[in-house]
C-alpha cells in the first residue's frame, strides 16, 4: 500500500483557505449552551475561553478582522479539545475539526521553553520506539541512582520530567501471536498504543490473558505506530496521516474480527481516521474499545468473578464520554464484580490530562484536576479505575502530591484479577 496521502480537510480550500474555515465557523449560532460544558470556561469565566469565543477569535482571524497575535492564539491553544461542548450543541458545529484546521493552518501560538521543550521531549520519546526503549532503560537507572530526585529539585521543567520517568516501565519483549488457549471465538488485533507501552505494560497483558479466555486469538502486529492524535492536535497533518498510514499497514490482514483498543483517546483517534485520512474505513469500523467487546462477550458466557469488598472509584474520560460514547459498557463491566462498591466521576469534566495539555499549560491541568482529588479525598476509595492512559498518569500525579495511595489502573486490569480460574457458568 502506498503511503496515505491526506484527503482535502473538511473546510480547507485548494486557494483561500481562510473562507472554507470561516463558513464552518459561521454555523455556530452563539447560543452559549456550550459555556457550562466547558472546563477552562467554567474555571476563567472569560468569554474567550470558551468554544463560542474562541470560534469567534476564529472568524475574526479567517475573516481578516484579527491577526493570529500571541493572545489569539493563547486562547486557542488553552482549549482541551474535550468536545464537550460538541455533545450539546444544538448546530452540530463540528468544533473540534474548527480548532484542528485553525492550527494546522495557523500553527500553535508561542509557548513558555519549558513546556515547549517537555512536549517535543515527550512526542520524541513516545513516536520514537527506539528512543523510547533508551528512556526506559534510562529511567530505571535514574530511579535505581536516586538521580530523579536529584533532578527534580532544579526546576518546574525537570519535575515535571520526573514525574513521567518514575512512571516509565520496563521494555517488554512480546511475541507477535497469542492463540486463544480454548475454544475460539475469532481473531483480534490488539492496538497498544505508544504511551502504554511506556507506561501501562499492565493493561497490555492483562489485556492479552483476558481475550485469550474469552476466546479471541489476538495478534501484536510489531509495525503498528502512535495514533497520531497528538500530531494532528498539534497542527502537524502530515505527520500524523504517515502515522495512520503505518497503522493501516500494520493491521491490514482480513482474517481480523476487530482491532481491540486498551486507551480511549487512541480509539477515538482511530474511529475518526476516515474524517481526515482515505483509505481507512476498514480500520475504523473494526475497531472496538476493550470494555464494550469485553462486555458484549461476557454477557453471553458469565463468567465466574471473585468477589472484591472494596470501594471503587470510576472516571469516564471525554473520549470515552464524547466520541466513543460507551462509558455504560465500563461501567457495567465493572458493576459486575460482586461485592465492590461503585462510585463515579460524572459530576466532573475534564480531568486536564488531554494528551500533552498536562505538560504545556500545567496550571490549568491542575486545576482542573483538583475536582477529581476533592471527590477521592471524600470518598477514600481502595481503587480508581480510568480507560485512558494520560488521565491515568495525571491523576497519579495529583495523588501522589496529596499522598492518598489509590490504586489507578485500568478497568480491564482490576476486572482480569477477579476472574476465576477459567471457568464459566
């Protein structure tokens, strides 16, 4: 297969790009049912950081009226891209898209050095498989040294460092192919994605054992790449259509019943390739987040799970909530470990994770995070359970800073333990 190239973007023109992104914006009403939805909104109560007031910076720009000044673009690089807004809007205005084609068309603003250079640290570590086993190599001699420690009295920059190189895992040798150990029930590819590789090795192979039991062969194609969410939220299209382009490639194999994702941000980068890139249809609609092909498979088997006498609380992620839209599935997966005491996150928006918005406006992303700890404080739960490897880290994060030891993983993680040896009822 040759390599993509990018289909035309929905609102962009071959001459005066500007007017097709300023018809966009123009189906926005401005009826401000968007602003209670909004995180940084909600937290500024200024109208520019809100999605009406930054589709409205937006015109301004596309219409000429507004240069793209440090301050427009401040403004529309503070936005999460949570799409919460999205899901109440009345137009169906398709405002991610808008603030994808903005800084594709006119970059990112100017952003603090320390933030600049942890994200292009962590995009490098991350896309890069060969720079990212050095990092893991790296981080276990750091930690094993007490050089983290050291490092992270320098400065903000080497403690937010520190924090991701205390989380880095070791580089696992994986085989390619794992057959279902009974009967088989189809063939899935499992899409592990750049950070949970470096980061949730856990949620790999509890991910692994678990399809296996429920009957799936499940395949680790080696040539598969980051889903490029993190490029194309950044500006950078081309980077991010090589990306799917190697993902097509990688999982392109008929025999696939689906293409099983463990983090939601990557699903839903994935279930959207064909609003941006060609010739990915056919990946799109086999993939499936783990949680809702785990539940539709159990409801038919039942099987047998130990009971857990503790108190769990679960985060719904905005990718999850908003784009994949299967946040019932995790929660019945997790509703039906006997004996465990459910408790949700629905009252919170954002958590501020939102890929590498934690590292370049950390301020906000604590803010917005301090909900989560409020409820976790009140609640003391032995577990806290998100689908979604940024929001993980960055909830650990803030944990660790108030020191509650919570557990956070995985609901998929906490669910395999509680299987029983096999059998099924």
């Amino acid at each position: 297969m040759q390599l993509l190239k990018l289909t035309r973007w929905p609102f962009a023109g071959a001459t005066l790009k500007q007017k097709p992104l300023l018809a966009a914006t123009d189906l926005c009403v401005k009826c401000g049912l968007c602003l209670p939805e909004c995180p940084t909104y909600q937290i500024t109560l200024n109208e520019n950081e809100s999605p009406r007031g930054r589709i409205s910076l937006i015109q301004g720009w596309a219409s000429g009226d507004l240069k793209a000044s440090s301050s427009l673009h401040r403004h529309i690089d503070n936005c999460l891209l949570c799409r919460s807004c999205e899901s109440v809007c009345p137009a169906q205005v398709p405002y991610s898209k808008i603030i994808d084609e903005f800084r594709s068309l006119a970059g990112k603003g100017p952003q603090r050095a320390a933030a600049k250079v942890t994200m292009l640290a962590s995009r490098a570590v991350l896309v890069n498989k060969g720079i990212s086993r050095f990092a893991s190599r790296f981080a276990a001699f750091a930690r094993s040294s007490r050089l983290l420690a050291a490092i992270s009295q320098k400065s903000h920059l080497a403690r937010q460092l520190t924090t991701f190189l205390s989380d880095f895992q070791p580089h696992t040798r994986r085989k390619t192919f794992y057959p279902a150990p009974s009967t088989k029930k189809g063939c899935v590819g499992l899409f592990t994605g750049c950070t949970g590789e470096l980061f949730d090795t856990e949620t790999i192979e509890a991910s692994i054992r678990l399809l296996g039991r429920l009957g799936f062969d499940v395949w680790l194609p080696p040539e598969q790449s980051c889903c490029g969410a993190l490029d194309l939220h950044a500006g950078d299209t081309k980077k991010a259509g090589m990306l799917a382009a190697a993902n097509v490639r990688a999982f392109d194999r008929p025999r696939l019943d689906w293409i099983v994702t463990l983090a939601t941000g990557c699903g839903a980068m994935l279930k959207e390739y064909p609003a941006y890139f060609p010739q990915t249809e056919q990946l799109a609609s086999k993939t499936v987040d783990i949680c809702q092909l785990a539940r539709e498979v159990i409801e038919d088997r039942q099987m047998a799970l130990q009971p857990l006498n503790k108190t769990i609380l679960l985060h719904a992620p905005c990718s999850l909530n908003n784009v994949l839209k299967t946040a019932d599935a995790q929660k019945a997966l997790v509703s039906s470990i006997p004996g465990a005491t459910i408790e949700t996150l629905d009252q919170v928006r954002c958590c501020g994770a939102a890929g590498s918005y934690m590292i370049e406006h950390p301020e906000m992303a604590s803010a917005l995070r301090d909900n989560i700890l409020k409820i976790a404080r009140a609640t003391r739960p032995e577990y806290l359970l998100t689908p979604n490897i940024g929001c993980a880290l960055h909830i650990k994060a803030g944990l660790k800073q108030i020191d509650m030891a919570i557990e956070v993983i995985h609901p998929i993680v906490l669910f395999e333990r509680q299987l029983t040896s096999g059998r099924t009822i």
